[in-house]
C-alpha cells in the first residue's frame, strides 16, 4: 500500500509536464505579431529532393540505433526495464500486456530533473534518453489507478557511467524517432554528401528546414497532450510546429554523427522548442544555432522561418531570451 501510494503522489505531481509542449507550439508565433514571410539564411534553397536512390542503398553506418540487449533486464509481469546499454545513453521500457489503462515512465537523472513520458501498450521497446549526463538515475514504470493518479508497477536503481558527454544526444528516443531509412536521414545524407566541415553541415541542415517547413497554425491549435513528430510526415507535409522543427533537426544532425540536443524551456512566458549542438571547433551552443559562414549565432528556427522582422532576429540572437528546462 505504502508503494501504491508513493506512486500515486509521484506521478499526480509530474503529469503537468505533459502539457509542456501544447502551449509551447501553439503559443510561439503569436510572441511576435507582426512576423510576415520567412527570411532566408545565406545559401538557403528551396529544394526537391528524389531520395529513391538512396533509400535503396545499404543501412547507412553512421546512424546509432539503440538496442535491447537483453544483458541487463529489470522485470515484472507488468513491464521490463532493459539497462543493457546505459553507457551509450539510454534506457529501454516496455509494457509486456496489453490493455487500456495509460502507462507512464518517469526518467529522473542525477540533476534532480524527472522527465515524464507516455509508454505504449504495444509490447515493443521505446526508448528515453538520460540527458543528465553518468551518475545515479531512478527509472519508474507507472500505469493509471484511476482518474490522474498513477500507482508505480516497476522501478529500478541505474549507476550509469556513459562512454562520453555526446552519448544520450546521439541516437534517437521517443521524441526525436528515426532509423537509418527514414526520410530525415537520407535528407540528412543527401543534402551534406559533399560536404565535411562539421559546421557547414549544421549549416546546411539548418537552411533547409527554415527555408522549406513552414508554421503549422491548424496543428498548434488542434495538437493533443501526448504528441510526437512524425519526421517523415512533417517532411512530407513541409509543415509543423516547434516540436517538429526541433526533432527534425536534431534527428538530421544526429544522423550525421553531429551531438544535438533537444531543448524545451521557456522563451520569455513561453514554453518552447529548440536545438543545442555540438563541434570540436565551436562546442556546445548552447541555445538554437545559426552558422552565417563566419561566426556562431543563436537563431531559432521556428521563428526564423515565419519571419524576416530585425527585431525577432535580434530577440533569437540573445540566448538571456532561452530558458532550457529538459533535454532530449
């Protein structure tokens, strides 16, 4: 009982995080009203691109997908915690019954910070990062009592060492999902294949998205809590709110083999979605990222790409603007 409990309360606690990027996505344009036709970053094209070819070509090998190894398993009849791999970054929870009752995850790292996400009932293994970097996590599998409340059915205690810093941003979870044939990533491919500069490929993958995918305004109004990209769909679509442009993105690059985080926080009273990311010559920048050929800037890609107003630019370019809260 004393456990049901403890769940109970948890979970009642943390639900609210679910709603984080709802009012984000839906809220971020209207922050600057007089936002008119995209501006475009040097060397941006509007492109269309045939990735037939190459999503007939081998896997391709700079993609890290996760795996369930199987060698560290945390069970019940319930769930399975699969810990096999937390050195590369990342933990692996399934539901092992089917049913209609809601299950959640809770994924709270050495930070302090507690990341709270949906799990299906599938049977099939998702995937959640630990973004809080080696140290000590608590991994909880909750599923609903009733109303709100959630009572814990699996938790497991993870020393995590990682084999580096870049780990839990290199491979892809429940918010940045692909595998080595999905679209972002031939995208990915074919647009840098003949480049090597780690910077112009940032560069590249960010002109892209900004010049092609355009605000999605009947999504914001009508997304639900629980939402995840679909990246294929917002390729194919070429729309989307700040979620999508941030997972795409992140996605793209880490595909790529390029460290990048997905950052949800706060910009102004606004919750919102954005990218960090990460090269030996330039580190971590640590807000949303331009490359103009000469120097680092903080950029936002939603913003950008539904605006050309020089306030807004300069609004982006201050990372003071840029609260983040979670990593993805």
């Amino acid at each position: 009982m004393q456990r049901f409990l403890r769940g109970v309360a948890c979970i009642s606690l943390l639900l609210t995080a679910l709603m984080f990027l709802l009012s984000a996505c839906s809220a971020a344009p209207a922050a600057f009203p007089s936002a008119k036709a995209a501006s475009t970053p040097t060397s941006a094209v509007e492109m269309e691109l045939d990735l037939t070819p190459l999503a007939q070509s081998p896997a391709v090998s700079s993609v890290l997908l996760p795996e369930a190894s199987g060698e560290l398993v945390y069970k019940n009849n319930t769930a399975a915690i699969d810990a096999s791999n937390t050195e590369m970054g990342y933990v692996m929870v399934r539901c092992l019954v089917p049913g209609e009752k809601r299950m959640k995850v809770i994924v709270t790292g050495p930070g302090g910070t507690a990341y709270t996400y949906n799990l299906a009932r599938d049977g099939a293994y998702a995937v959640f990062p630990l973004s809080d970097g080696s140290g000590a996590y608590a991994v909880a599998v909750y599923e609903n009592a009733y109303d709100s409340k959630y009572a814990l059915v699996l938790d497991a205690k993870l020393d995590v060492n990682l084999k580096d810093e870049f780990a839990p941003f290199l491979t892809p979870n429940q918010f940045v999902n692909y595998t080595d044939g999905s679209a972002a990533v031939l995208l990915a491919r074919k647009l840098t294949e003949d480049v090597s500069d780690p910077l112009k490929k940032i560069e590249t993958v960010f002109n892209y998205v900004v010049t092609n995918i355009r605000y999605d305004y009947e999504l914001a109004k009508n997304v639900q809590s629980g939402y995840l990209p679909d990246l294929d769909k917002v390729l194919s679509r070429k729309k989307g709110i700040c979620f999508d442009y941030a997972s795409l993105m992140t996605a793209m690059l880490r595909s790529l083999g390029i460290p990048t985080k997905l950052v949800v926080g706060y910009t102004g009273d606004i919750y919102h979605a954005w990218i960090s990311t990460y090269t030996e010559k330039g580190g971590w920048v640590d807000g949303v990222i331009f490359f103009d050929g000469a120097r680092w800037k903080l950029m936002d890609p939603t913003f950008l790409s539904a605006a050309d107003d020089d306030s807004m630019v300069s609004y982006v370019e201050n990372a003071e603007n840029y609260k983040a809260k979670y990593l993805y």
